[in-house]
C-alpha cells in the first residue's frame, strides 16, 4: 500500500491539483487545490486516530483526504464522481481491492448527500471536508467583490476553525470564529445547513454527537 507522501508526489496527482486550481480560479470559486488539500487530509487524519481508527485506517482517511476534490478541472457537478475514477485509474494497482474501495467510495460519497454510509473512512472524510471554512480560502481578486458574493463573505469573515473529539463524550465539535461585521451568523447557516446536516450524519453512524460552536455560542 502506498503512502500519503508517496500519493503526494505522484505527478499526475500534482497536476491535477494544478488544473484545478486554475479551473476553479476562472469559476470564480473559493479555493480547492493543495491548500484545501492539506487541510483536508490532515483533519481526517486527525479525526481517525482521535476516534480509535487504525494506522492503517488513518492512512487511507488522509489519502482520500488529499484526493478527494482533485477532478474539480473536470467540472464541478460530478467532480466527486471524476475523483474515484481519477483514483482507481491512477492507483489501481497500488493497494489492494479493499483499501482501494474505501478510498474511491469516500471521494464519491463526500458530495453527494443522499449516499448511506457504510464505512468510517467515508464519514471522516465528510467532517474533514465540511470544516474546512476560513479567509484564507477567498483568493485575493474576489475580496473586491465580497459583498456580492455569499461564499466569499461567509469564508472570509471566519477566522478561526477547529475540529475538536472529545472521546469521553463522544462528541465531535466545529468551533468557529466568525466576523459578524462582515457577515451575520445567518448567512452561515443560510449556505452550510445541509453540508452540517451531514456532517450530523457523518458523527452518528461514527457513534458521536456533533455540536457546532460559533463566536463562544452552541448552535447544534
């Protein structure tokens, strides 16, 4: 089985991540390449080893951490869909049927809300996914256009994110800093109240309760 570091250095997984940043740079959309990346992977790590997952579970769960939005350059609708086929042709021969499955069905799960899960390396990577909110993901020629522009606004105003496991309560907490003179808490809720829902989802079948916290405040 490959390594995330082995995944990493893969050439045609750099380049997609490339492509992508560039096609969603002309989309206009906030950023989804090496950044979101590593974010991405490193949460879901995180999450894994928090919970009791396996090293080997951890692995995975960072590796489709990273893989998971690099078919964006194909188009945003079935991006999730390119990304496990993207996968299994690139690494099909690098892990074994089982592993490869739980990577590609995570990449195909993490947008598409009315999939079941039916494994843990798949819920992990949603929560890991659906907290990545922060400024640093408004690219510097959209700041102008803030104020037009819900998704802007909202990732620019938060400050801070964090993912917390609290093991003994099973629980599984988003903690955000938002700026409210650049956007009302509502509007957060107004375009990530079905991705909380299914980060909702995401904890349960993981057997945990997800709060989100924002400015010091319980929402969920």
């Amino acid at each position: 089985m490959l390594s995330l570091s082995q995944v990493k250095s893969n050439p045609f997984v750099q380049e997609y991540l490339y492509q992508t940043e560039l096609a969603l740079k002309a989309l206009g959309y906030t950023e989804h390449g090496k950044r979101h990346a590593e974010v991405v992977s490193s949460r879901a790590r995180f999450i894994a080893k928090a919970i009791g997952m396996s090293e080997k579970e951890q692995e995975l769960a960072a590796i489709a951490g990273y893989l998971h939005d690099f078919a964006n350059f194909l188009g945003r609708t079935h991006h999730h869909y390119w990304g496990a086929i993207l996968t299994s042709q690139i690494f099909g021969k690098d892990f074994s049927p089982r592993s490869l499955s739980l990577i590609i069905q995570a990449i195909a799960n993490h947008d598409k809300f009315e999939m079941k899960f039916s494994n843990k390396i798949s819920a992990v990577l949603v929560l890991a996914d659906k907290s990545d909110v922060h400024y640093t993901r408004v690219r510097k020629g959209q700041i102008s256009r803030i104020q037009a522009d819900i998704h802007d606004r909202v990732n620019f105003a938060t400050k801070e994110t964090n993912i917390k496991v609290e093991k003994s309560k099973k629980t599984i907490k988003l903690v955000l800093k938002i700026n409210t003179s650049i956007c009302p808490i509502m509007e957060y809720f107004e375009i990530f109240t079905t991705r909380m829902a299914y980060c909702r989802e995401a904890a349960s079948y993981l057997g945990y309760k997800f709060t989100l916290i924002i400015n010091n405040f319980k929402l969920l």
